[in-house]
C-alpha cells in the first residue's frame, strides 16, 4: 500500500493526502466521491486513496464520479483507473466493484456556474 511505502521513505504530502481521504471517507460514511477538475495523468495517487479509503471503511457500493472536459480525458480516466489497481488481491477485487460513471464538465458549469 502507498501508506506503507510512505512509512520507509516519509513524505508529509502523501501522508496528509491519504489521512485526508481517509479520514473523511470514514467519519462521514461517504459512498460516492466525485472528482472535479483533476488531472488523470498526474494524480493516479489520489485514486488510489479513494480505493483503500473505501476498502477502510468498509463501505457498500462505493462510487467514483468523474467530472470529464475532453472525450480523451473521460477515456484515459477508465485506463487509468483500472490501471492503478495493484493491491492485494482482497482489496483489488474490492476496487474493481467500485462504481464509476462519468459527468462531462461543462455540464456541471452551465448547470451551476453560469447564468
């Protein structure tokens, strides 16, 4: 787990990312996630989190939603996603049940941002 890995090598940023998913995910009971304005090519680290945090906190059909602006984004997120899945096999076979779905970006500005 990158929790662990981070425990060799400490790095505080890491550290806070994940305690910060993880400690909301698990005091709020949160089942769905939704993820505005990240980029998949960078943050593969973020999803991660989001899996073990769900997995922590055992909760029951957790979903991801997956704010999109390009269709290319939308796609490398689904590669992406599928390919960060590298735990054990109790927790990937937890990750790949998560829900995904995807909502594309300017929907959501149009529908709450502009008038």
């Amino acid at each position: 787990m990158a929790v662990t890995a981070c425990n060799k090598r400490p790095n505080k940023k890491l550290l806070m990312a994940y305690d910060a998913i993880n400690g909301a995910i698990t005091t709020y009971s949160i089942s769905e996630v939704v993820i505005f304005g990240m980029n998949i090519n960078n943050d593969q680290d973020i999803i991660r989190y989001i899996m073990m945090a769900f997995y922590n906190a055992k909760i029951d059909n957790p979903k991801i939603v997956y704010c999109y602006f390009l269709e290319e984004e939308k796609i490398e997120f689904k590669r992406q996603f599928f390919a960060v899945i590298t735990f054990s096999k109790e927790l990937s076979d937890y990750s790949h049940q998560i829900e995904v779905s995807y909502i594309n970006t300017q929907n959501v500005l149009d529908s709450y941002f502009k008038k």
